[in-house]
C-alpha cells in the first residue's frame, strides 16, 4: 500500500481509534518510510502545542454530577447528528514550530485530532474552576431590554446584562438587565418586567435558553465538550500564547428548519455562529467567550462576555432581594382548566383568537397565563374584538418545543395583521398556551 493510505490512518493514531491490527501494520510503515514518520512527529507535536498540560484533577463524581445538573437545568432536544468522517492527508506541521510566539492550527471539520484537541482545551476548563466559590460576570447581547433572555436579533443593539453566581454552601443567582430580572434563592425562581409583572416557578431556569449555561461556566464547557463529538460541520481553531489559548468553535444552527426557518438567528443555538472562547493558558480557566451570527447578510457579534471575576465576596441577602409591588403570577399551579388540551395547534389558534373577539376570560385564562395581569390587560387593549380571517398550517422551527401558527387578523380599526402565534402543550395538563407572536 501507499504512503498515502498510511497517512491517512494517522488521523485515526492521534485520536486513538485504530484497531490493534492497523496499529501495527503503521507502526511498521512509519519504522521503514521516514517521510511519513516525520509527518507523525509533527502532527504529533501540533496536537501537543494547543492542549493545556494542568495536573490537577476534578474531585471524584464531578463531570457525572455535571451532567446531571445539565438534564436538570435544560433538558435539550436530542441532537440527531452523524459525523461525517473525511478522510485527508495529513500536511507536514514543520513551519508552525518556528521562533514565532504565536501557534494557531487550523482544524478542519470531520477530523479527529482537532475534536481531541478542543475537548482537551473545555475538559481543562472544567477542572480549573471545579471548585468555584461565586462568580460575577457581565455581557452585552444584542436583545431587547424587555424581552426573554434567550432571545437575540442581529440586527438589534447590545443590551447590558449582569449575572452573579454562589455556588457554596448552596447555588444561588441573579440575573439582570435593564427591562427584566430573574432570581433564584436556592428553591425557586422569581422573574419579573419593568411593566410590575412578575412569574414564579420551580428551579429549572430553561426559559434563559442559551444563558443558562453562563449561571455555570464549567456546564457550558461540558456542552462544548460534547458538542464537540457530536456537532456534524463544525469546524474548530485552536490559538495559543505565552498567556491564553484561543479555541474557535464555527458551527451550523441547531434545530429543525425543513418546514420553516421562522425561528433561524432567533437564539444563539439557533445560528450559524461562531463561538470564541479564551483560556488562561497556565490553569485552562475561562476568560472570556464572544459569540458572531454569521447570516448572508454578514458576521455581526451578538453576544460579549466583557466582565468575569471568580470568588469575589457576594452579600446573598441582596443577590436574592425582591422588589416590592409585583403582581406575582404561580406558574407552578395547575391550569384554570383544560379546554385547550386534546386538540391541535391550529384548532387552539383559532379558539384563542375568537376567544379574544369577545374577550372570553374562561378560554383566555389558560391561553395567556405566561403573561400575567398587566400583560394580559396589554395584550386586551390592543386584540380584544379582533377577527381571525384567515389561520395557517402550524410549523416546527429551529429548538422550540412548540409549534408557529402564521394568522391574519382584522383588527378593530380595520386594519390587518399578521403574526405567527407562538403555541406548546410541553405542561402536565397538556394543554396549549400562548408562548410569543402576540
């Protein structure tokens, strides 16, 4: 056989992949051709040159813990995602080990090495802060002051946000920017508007999607980490200094768009992106992330870490004070009732809709119960006597659970508008609400 069947399989060495019987048969090759044995020793050397050495390790439990607080925090959609495994030729990594200060590889989709190397750079980062006290960070997304946390718009402008974290004796947090704020207190979590509305649920925060993992860095890096063996077109870049190490993560949007790509650069995992992290280069810790939607529009950061200190002192008297005067919505209590479960999204589309021509408080109870008093009297000024004229077939998008029903509606003053209403039945009573698009 020839050298380039042997070079070939030096992708499978470095990840460890190769059977016992190709191992051999290479290593015999790579005694007796001394071109193919030196393009080894440098593929060798660049996998080496981008992975942190650190000699601590996690205390015993800790990655399963982790990703059991993952299934806890957010439980994500199964990813449906074949690696597509091309195979190329190996090109000799001589001119990267020069006197420069700067290494960079470029790793390239399909290949192992580079997915070693990068789950190598977030398993570190998972050891280096395995024993978080507190954390305090801030970042500017491009969003809306008043709109859920997971929401981004490219085309918007950066919104500032605060996050602070205890981890000890018990995780607690707060979660701020300028039209809305969400604590948890270590049993359940408060979140409220500008507007004086406010929800109360359990301790799953899954409705901060992509931010949920900044409450824990080190589960962010165990996504990344996973993500890395199981994101199909990914494409990763490793950057390292006497100081920092640069790992580049482009990947697809995740998600379902074959019926509909309403959802698309709706959130980060819903994007083209490409996700920059830095590490210090000593201990593997996290310095910074910057995420860019790539659209065809362009490149445009939506997302800058700009602040992250870890285990400053935090007064949790004030990290979990509340404010006066909120009409606090229980999402924990059971439906009203059940007039919208067992049927379809487009057939619950039409009885909200003409529940709010006459403003049917029994049908609208259940419908609009993420919205609150004040959000519900909003939502009444502006569609109560409204008429559906026409209700289309619902659609899957991108992540959301639910479903996107596009309407046309003939409002009071005669004019006409169109939405997509947002709708899921994912609640124990399985019963349809309104979730956006209103």
């Amino acid at each position: 056989m020839n050298c380039r069947y042997y070079q070939e399989l030096l992708t499978d060495l470095l990840a460890g992949e190769l059977t016992p019987a190709q191992q051999q048969q290479l290593e015999r090759h790579l005694a007796e051709c001394p071109a193919c044995a030196a393009e080894c020793r440098s593929a060798r050397e660049a996998l080496d040159a981008v992975t942190p050495h650190i000699d601590t390790a996690p205390p015993a439990g800790f990655e399963s813990r982790l990703l059991e607080a993952v299934r806890r925090a957010a439980p994500a959609p199964e990813r449906l995602a074949s690696q597509r495994r091309r195979r190329r030729l190996i090109r000799s990594a001589a001119g990267i080990f020069s006197a420069a200060a700067l290494l960079a590889i470029a790793l390239m989709t399909g290949l192992n090495i580079p997915v070693r190397a990068a789950r190598s750079c977030f398993r570190q980062a998972i050891v280096s802060m395995s024993g978080l006290k507190s954390l305090d960070m801030e970042l500017q997304v491009r969003t809306r002051a008043g709109d859920n946390f997971g929401y981004i718009d490219p085309e918007l402008d950066f919104v500032p946000h605060t996050l602070r974290v205890v981890f000890t004796p018990g995780l607690m947090w707060r979660i701020e920017k300028p039209g809305r704020t969400a604590v948890y207190d270590g049993m359940q979590i408060h979140q409220w508007m500008n507007s004086g509305d406010g929800t109360v649920q359990d301790g799953n925060p899954g409705f901060l999607e992509d931010l949920t993992s900044f409450i824990d860095p080190r589960i962010l890096m165990l996504r990344e980490q996973e993500l890395a063996t199981s994101t199909d077109g990914a494409v990763y870049t490793v950057t390292r200094n006497a100081q920092t190490i640069r790992l580049t993560v482009t990947a697809p949007a995740q998600g379902d768009y074959e019926q509909s790509d309403y959802a698309l650069n709706s959130s980060i995992t819903e994007s083209n992106n490409r996700r920059e992290y830095t590490f210090d280069a000593d201990n593997g810790q996290l310095l910074g992330a910057r995420v860019t939607v790539i659209t065809d529009r362009g490149e445009r950061p939506v997302l800058e870490m700009t602040k992250i200190v870890y285990d400053a002192p935090v007064d949790t008297a004030a990290l979990t004070a509340l404010p006066e005067g909120i009409a606090w919505n229980d999402l924990r209590r059971p439906l009203s009732g059940t007039r919208l479960a067992g049927i379809g999204a487009r057939e619950a589309a039409e009885l909200i809709l003409r529940a709010m021509n006459g403003w049917d408080t029994e049908v609208l109870n259940e419908a609009l119960r993420f919205f609150g008093p004040n959000g519900c009297e909003l939502v009444r000024g502006i569609y109560e006597g409204v008429t559906p004229s026409e209700i289309g077939e619902p659609v899957r998008s991108g992540e959301y659970p639910g479903q996107f029903v596009p309407c046309k509606l003939l409002m009071r003053d005669g004019s006409v508008r169109e939405i997509m209403l947002a709708l899921r039945n994912d609640n124990a009573e399985g019963c349809w609400v309104v979730d956006g698009g209103i």
